[in-house]
C-alpha cells in the first residue's frame, strides 16, 4: 500500500510530556503527518508545541484536518478515561465516510464499534486496531536462535526508557551506512512508525515469546541486522513478564540497556519509592544471565535518555556510565550514535567469524 | 454453592499419560466424581485404568452417566485437534438440558457455543470457562509483598514436572496439623479442583503478574500460609514469561524447586534435544536472583517427581538432590512430605520473627 498521510487525533492533551504517541509517529514521521487535531493549540504549529515538528499546522476541527489530504487518522493519545469519547466516534465515523483509514493503538478496538465497523464497510476503508494480536500465534520454537542477520535487543531499567528511540536512531544510520537493517516494532507506537509489527503486551501470556519469535523470522528475510524493541524491564513487577517472553523469543545475539540518567526508582512505583533502581552492572549480569539461558547474548553497550539534564551533565552521565560498566555509553538521539553503532559493527564482525566457523566446521 | 460432583468426559482419551486433568480430579477429589465417560473403557473401573480411584465407573454414554446424579459435566481432556467434537457438543448439551453446570478447561470456550449458551440461559445453569480470564485484571502493584502469611511459590525446570500436585500435597499435610493453608490454584486443573483461581497462562502479557498478585490477596485474608502454584520454567523458552510474571505478582517468601528426575531437556524441544536441563544449584541461583529482584526469596526444598523410577532409585535422587543443593528433597507424593513441610515450618518461623521485628521496630 502506499505510505499513508496522517491527520493525528491528540485533543485536548497535546504537549510535550503527554501526547507520546503522536510525538514519536511526528519525530519520526513529519513528511507523513499532514495535521494534529487539538482544540486547545488550534491555529499555532507543532513546532510552537513541541519544539520539533516544523510547520505541520494543529487544527481545530476533524473537517479541517480532512481539507488537508489524509489518508489516515491517527489516534495520538489516549483519552481521559480509557474509553473512547462520544465525540471523536462521530470524528473517526467522519474519516471513514471522507475515505481514510484509521490506524489505533488504544487497548479498545475501534472494530469492536459497530457504527465505525459499519461505516468501514460502506466505505471500504480499512480500520488498523494495532493491539489486536494475530490469532495464529505460536508457542516459540526457538526458531530465532538461527536466524542470519545479528539480532539486537533492547532492555531497559524501566519502561519508558528509550528502547524503542534508540533503535528507530540507530536503524536509521546503520541503513544510511549501506547495512540492511531491519526494526521490528513490538509496541503500538513502533507499529505506527513502521507499518508492521505486534504489540506484545496485548498478547495472551503463552505466546509472548512466539509472537517475538514470529517478528524475528519475518525480519530476518532480508536484512544485515534486526534491532528489536524491547519492552518493560527484567525486575519491573508488572511487565517483567513481557521483557522475559520478548528475549526468550527473540533470540538476541548482543542487546543495548537503556536507561534515563536521572531516574531513581521504578517509574509506576515512583510515589511508593518502593523499588530503586539498581546499578548498571546489576542489570548487565541479570540480562546476560537470563537471556544466555536461552541463547548465548551479551549488553554491548548503554544508550541513556538525558533529555532533562544540561548537555554538560548529560557527558558527564556518558562517561560515567562507560566507568562503570566498561561499554561504550551515548544518548543516541541527543549526541553522536557512533559508540553504539561501533559497538553493533564490532559485534556484528565477531559474530560472523563464529558463524562461518560453526558452518564451515 | 454445594460442592459440585462430576461426570468427567475423558471419551476416546482415558488412561495414566493422556488424561492429565481428569486425573488429577480423580486423585484430589475422588468423593466428587461419580463417573467417567469414555467408550474405550466403558464397563471397567477407574482403579483399572489408572491404578488409583477405587470403584468410580467408567460409562459409554452421558444418558448413563447423568443417571447417576452428576451436579456437573467436566471435560478432562483436550479432544484432538483442539476443536469441540459435535458429538460433545450433543452430550453437553444434554448435561445443560439435564440440570448440570459445564467445567471446561480448553483453550475454546463453551460459553461462545450458541447451542451451549441458549441451554445454559434456558436451563439455568452455568458455563464455568476456566481458562477465560477476569475482565477487570490490574497491572501488579506489588501488594502482595505485605500480606501476612507465609508465601510459598512451586518453581520447576521445566512444565509439567509436579508443582501442581507438590502444593496440592503438601496443603493437606499442613491443614491436617492445623496450619490454615490455602492452595492458589493458577491452571486450569488447580481450579478445577479448588473451586477457584485464574489461568494466569491464558491472561494478557501485562496482566499476568497482576492476576497472580490479585490471587495471592484473596488467598491471605484468612490463612497462615498461602501455597502458589507455579507454572513453566524460567528457562523454557515458549513459558518463561508466564514463570515470571507469576513470582513477581506473587511476591513469594520462599520457593520449592520442583523436577522430574529422569528428564534431561526441555519438555517439548526433546526431538531437537535443544536445551538441556542444568543442574538444580543453577536453578535455585536463577530463582533467587530474579525473585529477590522484587522480594527477597529463597528456594528452601526440593520437590521431585519419580514416578518412573523403582523405589531404589527415587530414594537415592532425593539423597542426591539433597547433596547437590544442601536443601531437603522428597517425592512428596510417592514418599513422607516431612521433609518439605519442615522446610515450610522452619521458613515461616524465621519469616514470623522478622515479620514481628519490621512490626515492633
């Protein structure tokens, strides 16, 4: 199909810290996104918003965003509540009838609607309900273990750490470097960036790894390199499950621990301060540890989130982190990627001489 | 409501390795079964099928079965290929029609059945779906590390290996010497035994720790000593997932380290002979690394199955399990429990003056 052009729905909760959806699909997506809708920015830019975005407008009303030539609407946030407004099903019924799809990655099914499936069918357009896993998911076989590209996962100290950035910077340079590199999304807002993928969370607990092991096999067809997202983190008490079933069935040969220098303790538990996050080195070995059980895998290096710190503390946090733990350590969207990239080519290197020599052995 | 007796249907599929759930209802609640339907067998006992269940009869039909006063129909195999039989579907309507409720454990929920569902409404009586998860599930919070009794968790190196019948064992013993014990049951033969409990394998990814954390909380409000069962393996590549996220849900004080003596690799990857089993000392570091990641715990017994073993040589796997690890093994079901429920004794002693400690200090 042809890329589509999106008028992004984030009403009412707009801004820099809240609307993460639309800001990822914008930062990595702004020639594919046409307009915001948001009443309460109307008429300013996404640049005066967000600080990045250019001159993408934000209008104050689904006709106008329409007048600009979508082929998709977009839901950027999500609404207070959870459940989807009385208002935006009349917007989104609105869309299908002026012939856009819509692309959503709410835990609610727009399918599930039956105006909005009604008015799909009439009208042929097509409603993309990105949580929805596929019904034929396998148990993993382990299948991804043999996979020919080099596999990088990323783990995280938390969620909402950058692993899905910081794969989506480095695919980014190691294509434009002339590797065939391939991101495999494993979150909604990947699947928005890249077009394909399955939210893993929303997956029924048996076929977690199956649904990685499935992702890293169709990646894996035409690629150099996969850099898979990860998700949650390996001592998160509500998605560590998630972060497990994604390593066992992905098959990572290297992974890139993420981590956001400021942060102290385990995001949701935060007013609790229950759970400190722990040194580097701690999740270096119960990564390597809980990953190898599996398949042999080591962390290569750390990628740190240090868009709240001056620029001179964000380097100091760099360099510290590389004392500690002896591995290259970059903020990849703010500084030069290189110590990761370096670090993915050196791998990459020592894992086809093992290759070759387990194959010609 | 009344404890329920059942009329199993294990058609086409009863004996000592196909039959897993019937069994273990049969084993558990041999008083609340009144029957077996399966034609293979019909006109026998189930003492002569299974070696155990005394004079329960085995019957060629379910006119015959619900002559003998089932209250409910449980089915206590997987048919082949997954799908309902129509023939099933026939006899479980006849159950509805006959005043009994249905207890199903697939995958394919009977509630979904239109026949099934228009006899239930008609009738009156219930579909209980056991695989089918609460609506309503939390994301863990981590409650469950507060609760006031003593929490143990089976562990196990591999599926199916007894961390089911281990607890299930081991709660008799400990409600016959007066301890208030309750079972968590987290599959679907656990609850079919128990009454209640969620089939965490069956819940969404993000959900599992908080499905077992939510069983955990309902299990505390009248106990001494709650005992969770475990599901999977920490290094199973397809279950992993599940592993996890029930002892991060669950928060357990302690673990019980659960294996099958005669095995060598990972249950369903043995044709590739992929994965072996490493030694038990490996398990209990895993286990404890992880679990401790969020709440201190400790693998204090080892639970082994033997059953395919001459007397001679289970009795000398508990001596060398014992050497191994240093803790106290047993086959809980084939030998005395003792040693397990010292282990238990012991722990939650320690656990008690800690506990009180926290309290006074």
């Amino acid at each position: 199909m042809p890329a589509p052009r999106f008028l992004i729905v984030a009403d009412g909760d707009f801004g820099p810290m809240t609307s993460k959806t639309a800001n990822s699909v914008i930062r990595y997506l702004p020639d594919r996104t046409v307009a915001v809708l948001d009443r309460e920015h109307a008429g300013k830019t996404v640049q005066d918003v967000l600080g990045f975005g250019g001159a993408i407008p934000i209008v104050a009303s689904m006709r106008a965003g329409l007048n600009l030539g979508p082929t998709a609407v977009l839901i950027g946030i999500a609404p207070a509540g959870g459940r989807l407004p009385d208002e935006w099903r009349t917007w989104l019924a609105e869309a299908l009838d002026a012939g856009c799809d819509l692309w959503n990655g709410l835990h609610s099914f727009l399918g599930d609607d039956p105006l909005l499936a009604s008015k799909s069918k009439a009208s042929g357009r097509k409603i993309f309900d990105l949580r929805k896993p596929p019904a034929d998911l396998p148990i993993a076989s382990g299948a991804a273990k043999a996979v020919e590209p080099y596999v990088v996962l990323t783990v995280g100290t938390d969620c909402n750490v950058g692993k899905m950035t910081a794969q989506l910077q480095l695919a980014r340079e190691l294509n434009a470097s002339g590797l065939r590199t391939r991101f495999v999304a494993t979150g909604q807002t990947g699947i928005m960036i890249e077009g394909w993928g399955i939210a893993v969370e929303a997956v029924v607990a048996d076929f977690i790894a199956g649904a990685a092991e499935r992702l890293v096999l169709q990646a894996s067809d035409d690629a150099d390199i996969v850099l898979v997202e990860g998700q949650g983190s390996i001592n998160h008490p509500g998605y560590s499950a998630v972060t497990l079933g994604l390593m066992h069935g992905s098959c990572p040969d290297a992974m890139i621990l993420c981590h956001q220098s400021t942060r102290q303790y385990i995001g949701d538990y935060r007013e609790a301060a229950w759970l400190r996050i722990p040194p580097l080195a701690d999740y270096i070995r119960l990564y390597e540890t809980m990953g190898s059980v599996v398949h042999p895998t080591k962390v290569i290096g750390i990628s740190l989130n240090t868009y709240d710190m001056s620029e001179d503390a964000a380097r100091r946090a760099c360099e510290a982190a590389t004392r500690e733990t002896g591995l290259p350590a970059t903020d990849p969207v703010r500084f030069e990627a290189a110590p990761l990239l370096d670090a993915i080519h050196r791998g990459r290197q020592a894992y086809l001489i093992a290759r070759k020599g387990l194959v010609t052995a």
